[in-house]
C-alpha cells in the first residue's frame, strides 16, 4: 500500500538517522510516555475519578446479596485494602467498612430482640388464657380473682416491655441506616458510582427484611439506585452515541446523549457550538435558551442585549423527537399533600412554576412540597412568591445543572392549534408523559382566570405542567382536566408573573 504523503516525508527523515540516534529518540519518546502516565496516575489518585470498577467497587460487588457470609468476607477484603491502598482507597473503605460492621451487627441485635418480644407476647398472652380459666367458677363456685388480676397486671406489662424493645431498636435502626447513607453520599461525592449502587442495594434489602422495626424513609430510595444502574449500564454507550451525533452535525442529539451520560464538560462544549450555530441560523431566543441551561449568564446577557426583542420566529421549530429531548429534563414530579403534580424550570438556579390549587392545608397553609428529580432524588422546595389571582405559584430548589424552558409573552395561538402537554401520567415513572392537544377556545374566561380551552385528556399528575407549541416555549399550564376538555392558564399571565418576581 502506497503511504500517504505525510507518512512518507516521515519515513524517509527517520531513514537517514543514523541507527545510535534513532534509538536515543524512541527511548526519548517511551520515557516520556511513561512519565506522563505517571502524572496522570497521580492526579487521578489525588483527586479521584469516577469509578465503576476500582478496586473498591471490585470488593463491594461480592455483595450482590447481603448475607451475613458475605458480610464477612467483604469485611476481610476491606481489611486489606485498608492495609494496602492508597489514601483514597483507605479513607473509603474505612467509611465502608465501619458501616457494613455497624449495620449487620445491628441487624443481629434487632433479630435477637425481636425473639426476646416475641417470647415476652407468647407469655403475655398465656397469662391472659390462665386469668380466663381463674375467673371461671370451680365446683365450689368460687374464681381466683387475685391471681387473674396479677396475671393480667404482667401481661400488661410484659406487652409494654416488648413495645418499649421495638421504639428503642427502631429509634436505634433509623440512625444506624441514617449513618449508613452519610457513607453513600460520601461515595456518591467520591464517584465510586460502582460501590454506591451495589451498597445502596444492600441497605434496600436490609430495610425490607427488617419490618419488626419501624421502617426508615430513605434518601437512596429504591427508584433512586434503579436509576444508578440503569446510567451504569448506559454510560458509556450514550457517550459513543453522542460523539457519533456531534460527528454527524447533530448537536441537539449530542447535547441530549452527553446530559443523560452526565458528562458536563462534553455538554457544555457542545451546547456553546448548537448556541452559536442558532444564532447565526437567526434563532436567538433557541440560542438563548442553551446559554441559560448551561448557566452561562453573561453570554445569555449579552445575546439578550444584541436581541431584546423575542418573537416566534426567533425559535427553530423542533420536530417532536428533538421537541421531547428538550422538554423532559426540565420538568420534575412535585409531591404535594394533594397528591402528585408537575412542574417545570423557567430558570436556572432551580426555580420552578407549578399550580397552586389543592396546596393549603385545613388552617389555609402552604404544605410542604418536595420535588422528586429524574435521578430518584428528593429535594425539599422553598416557596418563592404565589399569584393572588391566578392558579400559579413559584419554588426553588437547591439544584443548579438543569434544563430551562423559555416563556412565551402570550397572544399567538389560535383555534387548531397543536399543543404539547408534558406531566407525569405514569406514577412509577420519574421521566414525564407527552400528550398533544388542540386548542379550542384560545382565550376564554374561566374562574376569574384567562385560560385556554383545549380538548385533551389528562391525568392529575400533569396538572401544572407545561403547554408548549412547536417551537418549545412554554405557552400555558395545566389548571385541569374533566371529560376531554382541558383548561391552560394563557402564557401572558405566566410571563406577567414571572416578570413581577
């Protein structure tokens, strides 16, 4: 085969070194290799990576099931590795080890007070069947009242004694796995994505097969490690799919494949080129959406300066593949006291809109609301501001990486238009649900609300989520939805408020 020009041009220099020389310069080049490997090595020690199979994550494995065996022999192996790794290793497997040792004791001593109640129940409940029969008549006619009072009187208290045994152990259990889980948020912080899942699964499994104590509520919950492996799993096949799309000129595709890979520097990279693609493609207010979900604020500034007027036509129309690739990462399941709803970012740094309706509780209070994330992860919402007027209310959460979904000012749908509702219809699924509707009425008064009227059917769970056009602005929101007929509050409303914040 003919080489290239520029493999010949080398072929033909390294030809006339002479043999000493050539030699001292690929010795060069290997000692250099090697030095660099060893910097690498280093930095990736001192700093830590993520890791699926380290040398921890190889140990913990062996606990696909959490026996007390097992227990033992990832003990042991973790003993080593305190003895032998390095600092990084170390300092985890301390953490790792302590809680196993911790828990599975624990577990122990729960087992064996549970017997030591139940023992105390059998006896209690023996006495009791003893004071029936000395409370009948014997063939003198008389009943031994004393001793069935006495009997009664232990029973009683045997019964206190066991319930006093299982509030303690529980009490103890809730803390014990609570410590258990400050060690997989250290794990989680360390990205040892490979011992987080596999001792997340064990602290699932030891919660279920504890039900004589009361059952903690767990940050790691079960949808929450479904989710680590399931991204486990697809990792690194979503990364190869997003370089093949970047390759192809598919940046929207790429951006998606890198967010769901949770590869931010890749995401970031991308979505500067798809931003500024859009902006010389004359689609500003797409462009500015990007910027604002990577939280480039001053590059979304100076973009909202050179175009400070946004219409339609500033957005790319998106076909539905690509309209649903960006619209579900940005809205999120809110847990109310009313029952599930939806809600989506309108900003970065956490900020979200959702319906108001059904918050209050019997004194006329906000409850509490949570926000469950794609990832199984629940965070605590802080209300913002409500409308005194419309069925809108404004939160936060403490999260800064996520998608935005840019606002429409109102004004522009008519009658047979196509609309997009994203909500979560499905109770087991953390991604949302995408149902089309057709406005029927765009602009009608309904409950002292300006609201759209659609034909669509929709779940409780939608309500509050977004109506979004082709072009993937938010141009209404759920307030409800009764026999094929939906009402959405009109995006003007939701730009006022928003605005006024």
């Amino acid at each position: 085969m003919r080489p290239r020009n520029g493999q010949a041009r080398m072929y033909h220099t390294c030809s006339t070194i002479p043999a000493l020389d050539q030699s001292l310069i690929w010795g060069h080049i290997f000692l250099s290799l090697i030095m660099r490997s060893i910097l690498l090595l280093s930095l990736l020690t001192l700093f830590g990576v993520p890791s699926w199979g380290s040398e921890l994550g190889n140990v913990v494995a062996e606990f696909q099931k959490p026996t007390v065996g097992n227990a033992k022999s990832v003990l042991t192996e973790l003993d080593r590795l305190i003895a032998n790794g390095n600092a990084r290793t170390v300092t985890l497997s301390k953490k790792v080890h302590r809680s196993v040792k911790r828990i599975f004791t624990l577990e122990y001593r729960i087992h064996t007070a549970q017997k030591e109640a139940a023992g105390k129940e059998a006896r209690a409940k023996q006495l009791e069947k003893n004071a029936k029969e000395w409370l009948k008549p014997n063939v003198h006619g008389q009943v031994n009242r004393n001793a069935a009072d006495v009997g009664l009187r232990r029973a009683m208290t045997l019964r206190s004694e066991a319930a006093d045994l299982r509030a303690e152990f529980s009490k103890e259990w809730a803390e014990e796995t609570a410590g258990f889980e400050k060690m997989l948020g250290d794990l989680e912080f360390s990205k040892e994505w490979g011992s987080l899942k596999t001792l997340g699964g064990v602290l699932q499994a030891l919660v279920k097969r504890m039900p004589w104590v009361a059952r903690p509520t767990l940050k790691y919950s079960e949808a929450r490690i479904l989710f680590l492996e399931d991204w486990l799993k697809n990792k690194e096949g979503w990364e190869t799919l997003a370089r093949h799309a970047a390759e192809a000129g598919d940046l929207d595709l790429a951006y998606d494949l890198y967010r769901k890979a949770g590869n931010l520097s890749a995401m970031a990279q991308i979505g500067g080129r798809l931003a500024s693609d859009l902006e010389v493609q004359k689609f500003p207010g797409s462009a500015l959406n990007v910027w604002e979900c990577l939280g480039q604020t001053t590059k979304a500034e100076a973009l909202r300066a050179r175009h400070p007027v946004l219409t339609a036509a500033s957005f790319r129309v998106l076909p539905p593949p690509s309209l649903h690739r960006r619209v579900a990462p940005a809205c999120v399941r809110i847990l109310t006291r009313a029952g599930p709803r939806t809600g989506f970012f309108y900003k970065s740094g956490g900020y979200l809109l959702t319906s108001k309706s059904g918050l209050k509780d019997e004194k006329g209070k906000l409850s509490p609301l949570t926000v469950l994330l794609e990832n199984g992860k629940k965070l605590p919402a802080q209300i913002i501001a409500t409308s005194d007027q419309h069925d809108l209310i404004a939160l936060r959460i403490d999260l800064s990486d996520h998608e935005v979904l840019p606002l429409s000012n109102g004004g522009e749908l008519a009658a047979g238009s196509k609309l997009t509702l994203s909500g979560f219809s499905k109770p087991q699924e953390n991604t949302p649900q995408f149902a089309q509707g057709t406005v029927m009425i765009p602009l009608e008064l309904w409950k002292e609300q300006p609201t759209i009227r659609l034909a669509l059917d929709a779940s409780a769970g939608c309500r509050g989520g977004p109506f979004l056009d082709s072009r993937g602005r938010v141009v209404g929101l759920l307030m409800s939805s009764q026999t094929g007929t939906a009402r959405s509050l009109e995006a003007g409303v939701i730009a006022a408020f928003v605005k006024g914040l």
